[in-house]
C-alpha cells in the first residue's frame, strides 16, 4: 500500500450510507456561528436530489439540489467532509443517467421513479 493511501484511509468515513444520483437525501450541515465572541455549532438540513458524484477516496464530492422558496440551491459536498453530520435517504430514485443536470432546466418539479 502507497504512503498516500495509508494516510486517506484514516481520514476517510466508515459509516456512509449508499446513496447514489437520483435519490432524495437530507444532508446535515454542521454550521458555525459566531455571535459576541463565542462560537456556537449547529446542525442544519439541506433537504434535496443527488443530481451528480465526481471523484473517488477522500476527494469525492456529491452535489445536491433543492428548491427553496421557488428558488433552485445546489450545495455541493465532500463526501468525507468534517462537516456533515449524516446523510439521510429519504427517497431512493432510480435514473439512467450519471449527471441529472437536465434538471436545473425544469420549471416544475420532476418526478423520478423509485428504486426498489
């Protein structure tokens, strides 16, 4: 095993769910906020599709749309990031595409099939 991989395999999560593009997910964000001097953490959910997966080890990335007030948000996160607290699967979906960008065209919602 290379001196690189070594050092990855600590920094990397054991506990991740399988979760792949298409499904509905509620991911935790750990939040900093800084008020009067004292820093305070919290978690916040980001609620949305899992329209890509780039990478691969400690470097892969997912991306996340949601709709919120009528206005399209894509965060996008490392998978094996400090700053996720979890990832729920809410909805599993099964797509037949790797990247969903096409949805970023569509005005209303999209329905994706669910995986059984």
């Amino acid at each position: 095993m290379d001196i690189i991989e070594k050092i990855t395999a600590k920094q990397m999560k054991k506990d991740l769910p399988d979760f792949r593009v298409g499904d509905s997910v509620v991911v935790g964000c750990i939040i900093t906020e800084t008020k009067g001097g004292k820093a305070k953490e919290r978690v916040q959910d980001f609620k949305g599709t899992v329209i890509a997966r780039k990478g691969k080890g400690v470097s892969e990335t997912f991306t996340v749309r949601g709709v919120y007030s009528g206005v399209g948000v894509e965060k996008t996160f490392h998978v094996h990031s400090n700053k996720i607290a979890y990832i729920n699967i809410t909805k599993p979906g099964m797509v037949r595409r790797a990247k969903l960008y096409f949805l970023r065209d569509r005005k209303s919602q999209y329905k994706i099939k669910e995986r059984r």
